[in-house]
C-alpha cells in the first residue's frame, strides 16, 4: 500500500476496477460547470489519495492540462498526495495542545515510526499527519488514532500507545 516507488516515493496501486469508477464519475460530471473539484473529491474518495497517475487520469479526460488539476489537488487542504496508513495517527497542534507538548507528541511519533508528518509506514499500517485544534483543549495535548483519542499526553506513552495497534 505505502511501498517505495514513484516520485512521490509510493508506488501506484490503482486497480481497474477503481479506474472504471473513476471514468463513469468523470463522464457523468464532466459536462458540469466546475466539474474538477467534484471529480478531484470523487477520485479521493475512490482512491484515498490523489496520486499523479490519478490526476493524469482526470486532466487526459477532461482535456486539462495537468498543471491545473495538480494546482487544485495541492491548493485545497482536504486533499492529499500521498496514502494514509491503516491507523491514520493525527497529533493536534492546536494552541492549547502545543502549549503543552503535542510538538514533543509529534517528534516521538515520527522517531518510533521512522516517517515524518504526513508520510505513510512503508508495510502500509502508520501515517501520520498535524492537524489543527481537535476540540479537546481540556484534554492537551491530544493523539488520535483513527477514532481513539488519546489525552493528556507525554512522549514516553507513545511507544506504549503504537504497541496496542501492532
């Protein structure tokens, strides 16, 4: 899923039945004013990511040069480039969670997973991504993963933490 390959250092696996649903999406929408932020949210949703291939994909069939639809792809936070693991780990960095650590939180993450924020383990079971308040202030600095939450936090709990979804 997160293996090394391609550019973006994620080798594509796109099977053809995902392509199938991605050419119907862009037929029927194609025709719409505005039709690329739909597609581009269709493909993510059908993909999980929007890897080159799949923006290749959505210019060639829209008739687009690739510049445009990679510039929407990178503009708009709720998209992303790369995969997301199994356990998808989100560290606040929020004001309130900063201000307590979640910055030291983040740092442990990505020493014991050996990947940085917004990358992606390599077997396909860990990524990790910042993200901004979560609202759970009282609760700073704060982890999730997936739907756990995870409070109160200290950098010597995270290796205990990761252990739970090994």
């Amino acid at each position: 899923m997160c293996s090394q390959g391609s550019a973006s250092g994620v080798a594509f696996a796109g099977t053809p039945e995902q392509k199938e649903k991605l050419l119907a999406v862009i037929a029927e929408k194609k025709n719409e004013p505005g039709a690329l932020m739909p597609i581009l949210q269709d493909a993510q949703e059908i993909y999980g990511y929007l890897p080159i291939e799949v923006q290749t994909m959505i210019a060639e069939e829209l008739d687009v040069p690739l510049e445009k639809v990679y510039g929407v792809s990178t503009f708009y936070s709720q998209f992303t480039l790369n995969p997301k693991g199994k356990y998808q780990i989100s560290v606040c960095l929020g004001t309130a969670c900063y201000v307590k650590g979640s910055g030291l939180i983040l740092e442990e993450i990505e020493k014991q997973l050996g990947i940085k924020s917004g990358e992606c383990t390599e077997d396909g079971k860990f990524s990790i991504d910042a993200c901004r308040c979560v609202g759970a202030c009282g609760l700073a600095p704060v982890m999730l993963i997936n739907d756990d939450v995870y409070g109160r936090m200290t950098p010597d709990q995270v290796a205990g933490i990761l252990a739970k979804y090994e």
